[in-house]
C-alpha cells in the first residue's frame, strides 16, 4: 500500500454509540438510515434532542410534533417533527410505545432544589453530547439554549410523575428513520431518586442498524 493509498482513506463514521449510565453522546445519523435506541439493561429513559445537519438550527420539537400528532402518543408509522415543521424521524418499531413529549430536561437547580447539588443531569448531559460531537458555542452557548427532548421510554401519563417512570426491560428499543441528516444527542438519565430509572443510571446504546428500502 502506498503512502498515498493511506491519504486516501478517510476513516469510516460512527454506526453507534455507547451512552454510559448518567451520561450523554451523539450520533450522526445519514438520511434515509434507519436507527435504533436500546435500552440496555432495563427501566433507563433516555432524554433526546435531534438537529438537522449542517446548520443545525432547525431541530426536533415536542410542541409542533404534538400538534401534527394531535397529541402525545405516537405510533409505528408516526413522525416526529421539527421547528420549521417538516417531518424529521418516522417510527418504524417500538417494543415500549410508552414516551413522553410533555417534561423538560432535568437539570442543575432541579437537583439542588432536593439537597443534591452537583448531581448529573440530563441538560448538561446533552450539552456534554454536544460538545464532543464538536458543536461549539456559536451555535449552542449553553444549557439554556437547549430545546425541551423527547423522553424515550418515560411513562408519564396526564403529565405526572408517580413512580414507574420508565416501563422499559432490558432489551427495549425504538427504531427510527431518519427523513434527513441529523445528529441525534441523548442523555441516559441519571435521575435515580425514588427508584426512578430502576434506581440507578445505566448504559443505552444508539446505532445505525440500516438503510431505508430503494436507498
């Protein structure tokens, strides 16, 4: 192989990402790919924002996808979209069909407020993604500027939090298409007081797991 042979080569993407217990990541998702969220071990929700690339200003959003949906149940077949209201991810499966589109990111004061300041939290968590997926401060200066997520596998019906937050086992997953490129940032919730996440954060992985049909 020759030296320029070796220029040449450009390292592959990332299919997937390993999101440890109580922490954050991204991932770039292609257009028309087709992706997966799991939970790993069981009862983890999983905090997720999702940007269009390159800008990145056009985003998820939980309020127009809600208004499109007529509500906050979604489906197999069902799209989430963005703020410029265009259709940004379809699901294809879902073995919970339990999320929530209605709580915000926990937070710095959220945990001070309980006698825990400097406990991890979902909002820096997604900013930490952010960051190491090289978004800088132009585009997102800090925690305040981040959208409200999608709460993958968290149960809180009627806008409640009782307990039984997250139904999932282990094994669970969601799988999306990707209608555009968007980089896909969650956060595994550390939120462990009162049993919530089983009591404990614990690792989800997201991955590129194929490419729509014709594509």
């Amino acid at each position: 192989m020759t030296i320029r042979q070796r220029e040449d080569q450009k390292p592959s993407p990332p299919q997937s990402i390993l999101i440890p217990g109580g922490h954050g990541g991204a991932l770039s998702i292609p257009r028309n790919s087709i992706f997966r969220i799991t939970d790993l071990h069981g009862q983890q929700i999983v905090d997720l924002l999702a940007f269009r690339l390159p800008s990145l200003r056009e985003r998820l959003s939980v309020s127009y996808t809600r208004y499109q949906q007529r509500g906050g149940a979604l489906a197999a077949g069902d799209h989430l979209y963005t703020n410029n209201n265009n259709p940004m991810l379809r699901i294809r499966e879902d073995s919970v069909r339990v999320h929530d589109m209605t709580f915000m990111a926990c937070n710095p004061g959220f945990y001070a407020e309980q006698g825990l300041a400097g406990h991890r939290n979902c909002s820096e968590n997604l900013l930490e993604g952010l960051r190491a997926a090289g978004v800088g401060e132009e585009l997102v200066r800090d925690r305040l500027e981040l959208p409200d997520p999608w709460n993958v596998f968290q149960n809180s019906p009627e806008y409640t939090l009782k307990g039984g937050l997250s139904t999932s086992r282990a094994g669970d997953y969601i799988e999306l298409e990707a209608e555009m490129d968007v980089l896909v940032v969650g956060s595994s919730c550390p939120y462990d007081v009162e049993g919530f996440n089983g009591g404990n954060a614990t690792d989800v992985m997201i991955e590129i797991v194929g490419r729509k049909e014709g594509f």
